[in-house]
C-alpha cells in the first residue's frame, strides 16, 4: 500500500460487534470538512461494521506488520476502547482519541470499555463519548502518555492473585500437618 502523508488511522479492532456509530461519526467528519480526505489519506480498519465512511481507505483487517506500519506513520489515531489497542498505544507517540464502545448499542456484550475509558480519562487520555468529543480533539490533538496499560494491570493484578492463592495454599498445607 502507498502511503501519503499526513495520515489519519481510525480502527475498531476486531471484535464480532459493529462499531457503526463510529464509521457514521468519521463519515460525517468528512462531510462536515473537519476529516479532509483530499488533503490527507484516511485509514480505516473497520473489522465487523456493515457501514463505511465515503473517500476513505477500508480495510475490514490489516495485517499486522502493515498495520503497524501504518501506525508508525499516521498523524493522529482515533482508536476503539478496546485492551490490545491501548497496549500498542501506549508504545508510540501519537495524538489519539479513544471511543468506547457501549452496548446499549449493541456494539459489545457489556460496557467494560466505557468504564476503562473512565479510568483512562483521569489520566488525561483523549476519549470520545460524543462526536461533539471527537470534533473538538481533531481541531486540537493532543499527545497523552498512557501511564499504565491493561497488560501492566493484568500483570500486576495476576502476580497479586498467586501470590494470595500461594499463600492460602501454605495456609492450607500447614493445617493439615498440624
């Protein structure tokens, strides 16, 4: 894939969930002249959404050393909620914005990633709740660090848990030997 510069990348990832209310956001972006895709390429990895934005680039799955190197290019993301995305977020240095998914929507089976993007908004990390949100942060993006990912809690949280069972287990074994 040739790339031009600069480069704006939206993805959902890959879950069996559309995200369509975010495809209908970036296509009214565009519509509206705040996503220019005569200026810029724009990037979608759609996953299971049945809609697409018009003058974009669509791909339902990038593989990922392409995808990868999109993301290594692109000027800004704007990004679905979801853990493996924040992972690789929180390793470049790029403006981007995060819309959670909301099953009132039906576009997850819970709302766990509205309550992450809760917790990464005390952070100071962008997150779209609204296409209010995301018009606002394209006009003016910014570059957040995220201080821990979902894999560091994971594996904090993991490492606690043997720890606790380990020592119930001693706990255990020590009674039966007495």
């Amino acid at each position: 894939m040739i790339l031009k510069q600069p480069l704006i990348l939206v993805t959902v990832g890959t879950e069996k969930f559309p995200f369509n209310r975010l495809m209908e956001w970036i296509d009214n972006l565009i519509q509206q002249n705040l996503i220019q895709p005569n200026q810029e390429q724009i990037i979608i990895q759609y996953g299971s959404c049945t809609v697409t934005p018009q003058r974009t680039n669509n791909f339902s799955v990038l593989p990922s050393e392409e995808f990868e190197n999109i993301l290594a290019q692109a000027r800004l993301i704007i990004a679905h909620c979801g853990e493996g995305t924040i992972d690789l977020l929180s390793h470049i240095k790029k403006p981007f914005i995060l819309v959670p998914r909301n099953s009132q929507y039906r576009e997850h089976v819970d709302n766990h990633q509205m309550e992450l993007a809760d917790e990464l908004a005390k952070q100071g990390v962008s997150i779209a709740n609204s296409y209010q949100d995301l018009a606002e942060f394209l006009a003016n993006p910014k570059l957040v660090p995220i201080n821990h990912s979902p894999t560091e809690y994971y594996t904090q949280v993991s490492s606690l848990l043997e720890e606790q069972f380990e020592e119930e287990q001693v706990l255990e074994d020590l009674a039966v030997t007495i």
